[in-house]
C-alpha cells in the first residue's frame, strides 16, 4: 500500500543537541580541539563593569571563524547559516530556538577589538600546529595577492591640496563618515581618465568609504580598488607563518623588511630560527637583500628582468679597482654622480659618464654618444647586493628553491581565496583588513591540522588492528601446531 507521510509537530518533545551531532563532525571535533578562553583576558580592557552585557567574546571569535570556514564573508549571511545548522550552533554553544547575536554585532565588535586580538589568535593556532610538529619554520616562502576592497573606485572624490597635511588628514576622516558625492561632471571622474596610470589617480583621488584602499590593476582585469595580502608559507608543512595587509599599490620590495619582522618574531615565539627566504623577482631590492643579511638569512630572490650583471656584451668592462667602465677602443667611463630613480625615490644609481672631448675621434661616436657627444652608463649603487643574489638563483639549490616557492605558496593563495573567505575584504580600513587576513589564515591553518589529527588517528588505529591481526595469527598458528601435535599422539 503507498504510504503518505503527513507532518504535524509534537508539542513537547526532550531533544539533546549534542545527541545529534556525529562524533566525526568537523566542528564538533573543532569544538574539542579548539580553546578560546585567553579571550577573556585580551578582551576584558573595552568592556566596562556596568551596563548590558556584550557579546560572549569567544562566541564572536567562533562566528568569525565559522565565516571563513564555510567561505562566506557577509556578517548577515554568518548568523543566518549558523542558525541553520546543528553543528554550527552546537560548536557556538547554542541550543535549538536559541537567538544568535544580530549581525551588526559582530560588525561593531570586530572594530572594537584591535589587531592584536586577532594575531593572539592567529599565533594560538600556529603554537599548536608547532607543537604537532608539523611546523618546521627554517625555510619560508613568501608571496602576495591583491584582495578587492569594499569599495567602488566610481565612488573615488578628488583630493584637495593643502599646505598643511594635518588638515587634509582630518577632512578625510570627516568625509569618510559622510555620504560620498559624486563629481559634478562626468569627466571629473578617475574611472573616465583611462589615460591616467593608477599612481597618478592614487594621488589625485580616493574613497571616501574607504581611505586605505588604493586603486591597482591586476594583470587582465579592470582597474579597481584594492588591499595586497603578504604571507609567508612554511615550505616543510605547507602552514602559514605569517600574513598582514598592506595597502594595494605598495611594491612587494619595499614591504619585505616588514614581511622578514613579522615572520621572525612568530617563530622566535617557538625558538625557531628562520634560515632560508623564497620570493619571486618582485622583492628584490637593495633594501630587501641588506634586510636578509642583517637577519643572517639565506635570501634566494630572482633579480628584475631589467638588471644586467655585466656591460661585457655592450662593450665596456668595469675596473672594480678604479670604479670605472672601459669601451673597446681604451676610453674611460669612470664614476661621476649618483642620482635618484625619477619613477622610485628609494633607488638611486651610479653614473658613469665620459667627457665630449674623449670621444671626439672615436670612430663608433655617432651610433655610441649622445648629441652632446658623451657617452653615459648607468649602474644601480646596490650591485654588489645583486651579483650576490644572482649567484644564489642561478645555483643548482638556487633552481630547485624557485620550484619549490610556486609549489609552496601559490596553491595556499588560491585555497584561502577560492575556499576560505579571502576573495573580497567584507570591512574597510587597513586595521580591519588585517584581521579578515589573520582570520583567513588562522582557519586554514586549523583545518589542515584537523585534517592531520585525523590522519595520525586513522594511522594508530590501523596500526592497532595490524598488531591484533599479527597477535591473532600468531595466536592460531599455535593452537593449529598444538592440534596437529595431540591428533599425531592420539594416533
């Protein structure tokens, strides 16, 4: 006979949540893996002894965590899911028709706590997967991505020059708690002026909603507002070590000495010392290399595309002891100047230059010297730096860490962006960049050592069963020799 189910709830019913929620469940083995209870203490300072009571501060961590686990980065759409999903509200410590917190909540709780919560947070899990072993922190590789802002570039307002810089400071904090206006004219847009490169519109225009973003295009994609995630990946165990916002038209080579900081200082925390750094050509610099020196660390960082080691296929050779060129036809280009980059006013270069009356017989003069009749070469002052880092990539070590960088890092980008919530920062400002950054990292870091709890688990319990079956065989090869024996006897 067909059966038809009709529904019609129970009036009262016993139901125990925790009776419901499989013992393989992620967030209920997170729930047990996971202890948050040092939040009390970072956070007790922004709470007062009277009033309503706030938020449950490691309730908030959790919601924020279950974000970027399910991979959704709208604070209305965290507490919507939550309140769907058993083992979410079981991992929050909340019952069935239990009210979660309202989204603007967390909002506002995420601008109150600083950034130091957050990289408390972050380093609780790094300690852990330390201890695990899985972390072995000598050699790191580093990478960056650009992360779109929560802001629209055709909302940009055009900057007012000013004398004074403290002024212009304060009528950007005024205008960013205000309703943007849109430029009068459509022409006096930045998105309207594709003639423009986008330091020049950084320089002349802003978001009002967002002051830190900065306009960047990525390679094959339209010009838009951005953040730049710098992290660091432990080459052994794949795990972040490391990962800050920076804003987006900052260069990679300018941010490396702040990059080689804050890994340094999260693994001295295990008494680790970092002794090998991956990058690829966009950190070198000759900041960059003073800084892997001065830290004593083996720095393996491809040289721009634009650097020549040698003059030798041009024709000139350098005297190191003279610290000058010579041309093929004996004349000297000895060192004059040094001078800064026009486009980088922390590169600066040696010139090397000869004189008009040097050159005046010289048969290669018109397709070699310039109108004036001088000959000039250009050196950057950090080449000794680059011939040292030049050695180190074109080593056979050299070869094998640039493999190993892409291998390390980019699939760790392109997991935290595609999986874990970083495809967009959901607040605004740098600070609250930051801690989406450290968030993301903190639960990818938490699910591959999950991931690895689970597989030494499995690999004990296997080797349980093994060393019964062994014990067992063992067991009925005796008993079968012991039959045999008494059948022969009775025989």
């Amino acid at each position: 006979m067909q059966g038809k189910k009709t529904h019609q709830e129970s009036l009262f019913i016993h139901f125990q949540l925790s009776d419901h929620i499989p013992s393989d469940n992620f967030y209920r083995r997170l729930k047990g893996f996971l202890d948050l209870d040092f939040l009390y203490n970072s956070t007790s300072k922004h709470y007062g002894s009277e009033g309503q009571k706030s938020i449950d501060p490691v309730v908030f961590m959790k919601l924020m965590l279950v974000g970027y686990l399910e991979n959704i980065n709208s604070d209305r759409r965290i507490v919507a899911v939550s309140g769907m999903r058993m083992d979410i509200l079981y991992f929050l410590g909340y019952d069935l028709g239990e009210a979660l917190p309202w989204h603007s909540t967390l909002s506002r709780t995420r601008q109150l706590y600083g950034e130091a919560i957050f990289l408390d947070l972050f380093r609780q899990v790094l300690k852990l997967c330390v201890e695990k072993g899985l972390i072995c922190g000598k050699r790191q590789a580093v990478d960056s991505a650009l992360i779109p802002a929560n802001a629209s570039r055709q909302q940009m307002l055009e900057r007012l020059v000013m004398e004074d810089a403290s002024v212009f400071s304060r009528e950007l904090d005024e205008n960013a708690e205000e309703k943007p206006q849109p430029a009068k004219k459509e022409e006096d847009g930045p998105e309207n002026r594709p003639y423009k490169s986008e330091d020049a519109v950084n320089n002349t225009h802003y978001s009002p909603s967002d002051p830190d973003a900065r306009l960047t295009k990525k390679p094959g994609k339209p010009m838009r507002l951005y953040y730049r995630a710098q992290m660091g990946v432990d080459t052994a165990g794949h795990f972040i070590t490391y990962i800050q916002a920076f804003k987006g038209n900052q260069a990679d080579n300018d941010s490396l000495p702040a990059i080689l900081e804050g890994i340094t200082n999260n693994m001295d925390n295990h008494h680790i010392q970092v002794r090998e750094l991956l990058a690829d050509a966009g950190y070198s610099s000759g900041s960059a290399i003073r800084a892997l020196i001065a830290k004593d660390i083996a720095g393996y960082i491809p040289n721009p595309g634009n650097y020549k080691p040698s003059r030798e296929n041009e024709g000139f050779t350098y005297d190191a002891e003279n610290d000058r060129y010579t041309c093929t036809q004996g004349v000297h280009l000895p060192f004059r100047r040094t001078v800064t980059a026009h486009n980088n006013p922390g590169v600066h270069k040696k010139v090397y230059q000869t004189r008009s009356c040097d050159c005046k017989n010289c048969p290669l003069k018109k397709g070699c010297t310039n109108a004036a009749g001088i000959k000039t070469l250009t050196d950057t002052v950090d080449k000794p730096l680059y011939d040292y880092m030049l050695r180190q990539t074109q080593s056979s070590k050299g070869r094998q860490m640039k493999l190993l960088r892409s291998a390390t890092v980019e699939p760790v980008f392109g997991s935290l962006i595609n999986y874990n919530g970083l495809n967009r920062i959901n607040s605004k400002g740098l600070k609250q960049a930051n801690k989406c950054m450290l968030v993301a990292a903190t639960v990818y870091n938490l699910k591959k050592l999950l991931k690895h709890t689970d597989f030494r688990l499995k690999q004990a319990k296997m080797q349980v069963i093994k060393g019964l079956k062994c014990r067992f065989g063992q067991l009925l090869n005796s008993f079968s020799k012991s039959y045999d024996m008494n059948f022969l006897l009775l025989s």
